[in-house]
C-alpha cells in the first residue's frame, strides 16, 4: 500500500485525538525553551543563538534546561545517557539518512498530500522497521502545532508518528501539544527530517509553550 507524504486522518481520528489531548492535557509537562537555562556543548551559556548556523542539534531532558550542539556527534553522545538514550541516538542517524536519501533523489519538493515513491517508502521503512510494524495501530497519537505561543492562533492537528513536511504550516509553528503517551519527540527545522533537530526526551503527555529560537522553523517531526 503506498503512504502518503504525512498521514491524512479522518475527521473521526483528529476529533478522537483532540478529545484525548483534552483529557490528558492537564497532567503535560511543560516546556518554554524562551526560558529555559541553556547548555552549549555542556557549557552554560546565556546569549541567544536563534543566529547561529553551527546548532546541528538540541535535547531537552526535563522542563529546567535545553542543550544545544554543535554536532550530532555530540548530541548522541549526550543522548546515550537518557533513558531510551541508545534508540534516539540511532534514530537520529535514521532521520539523517532518511534526508540524505530523499535530497539525493530530488524527492524534498514532493507535495503535501503526495503519495511517496515506492523506493523512498521502503527505503524509510527500512531504516525505521517499528513504523512498518505500526500499520494499522489504533494508538492515537501525534501533535498539535500552533502559529503563536501559549497555543494561541491557527493550529495543525497532526495524527500518527511522523510527518516528512507541515506543508501549509511549515515555518509558522510557535507552540505544540503532544497527543497521547510520547516516549521521544524529535521536530525538524526542515522537510524531510533535515536541518536542525530537537529532541524531547520527556515520556508521558507534553506540551511546548514557545519554541524560543525555534519559533517558525518546524517543518517536520518524528515520534519515537
């Protein structure tokens, strides 16, 4: 069966996931990452680096602190020590691949909506061999992204556990809700899992007040 670029729910499917991420919403954890004390490369650091083209990756590990790195070396090295660590570090090298594969193949001007090539299809299946499993789970969940903070303005509800682009909503994301349990959330400053990533490793129900320096720079996202 071919996938489409993202998952495309039925209205039943984004009403039931609204209902949960209703229900549950009260018991998220919380992140502004606007306010949160920040790490380069393991050193405490205060200025802003909303400018800085070298951040190949960020972790977040609890609603006190956000680290940033300058490659993703480093970060999977930090990201081994997190539980579930191991499987986000290897995840993070699949995402990077999966890029690399869809760039080399002129697949990152695919359409919303699109149906994916075969190749890519397997290709991603191969490298992420739980998401083949995971066809036809009836696990809710996914995100809710919003174009200002404190998920204030128009909104995208996004069910299922990735999307390759936000295609309207690309750029324009500035807060988020998780629906269902999440163990790991990885967003994308690019289409396709490419650019820089930020990874949340905070398992349960979250939400992001403010994406900080990543305001209007989420264009893809991968559950874990």
């Amino acid at each position: 069966m071919k996938t489409s670029i993202f998952f495309i729910p039925q209205t039943c499917l984004i009403l039931l996931a609204i209902f949960i991420q209703t229900v549950v919403s009260a018991q998220a954890v919380s992140l502004n990452l606007s306010t949160m004390t920040k790490y380069l490369d393991g050193t405490q650091i205060s200025q802003d680096l909303s400018q800085r083209n070298d951040i190949a990756a960020i972790g977040i590990k609890d609603a006190n602190s956000v680290y940033y790195f300058t490659s993703d070396a480093s970060f999977e090295a930090w990201a081994k020590g997190q539980p579930g660590g191991i499987a986000a570090a290897n995840r993070n090298k699949a995402l990077a691949n999966i890029n690399a594969y869809a760039t080399s193949h002129g697949y990152l001007d695919l359409e919303e909506g699109s149906t994916l090539p075969q190749d890519l299809e397997n290709y991603i299946n191969a490298q992420v061999p739980e998401l083949a499993a995971a066809v036809g789970n009836p696990i809710i969940f996914g995100c809710t992204l919003y174009d200002d903070p404190i998920f204030q303005g128009s909104k995208k509800t996004c069910v299922g556990p990735f999307y390759l682009t936000l295609g309207s909503f690309n750029n324009r994301a500035e807060s988020a809700k998780g629906i269902g349990y999440l163990t790991i959330v990885t967003f994308c400053d690019k289409k396709f899992f490419g650019g820089k990533k930020l990874t949340i490793f905070v398992p349960g129900v979250f939400s992001v007040v403010n994406f900080g320096e990543l305001n209007n720079r989420i264009a893809s996202y991968f559950t874990h």
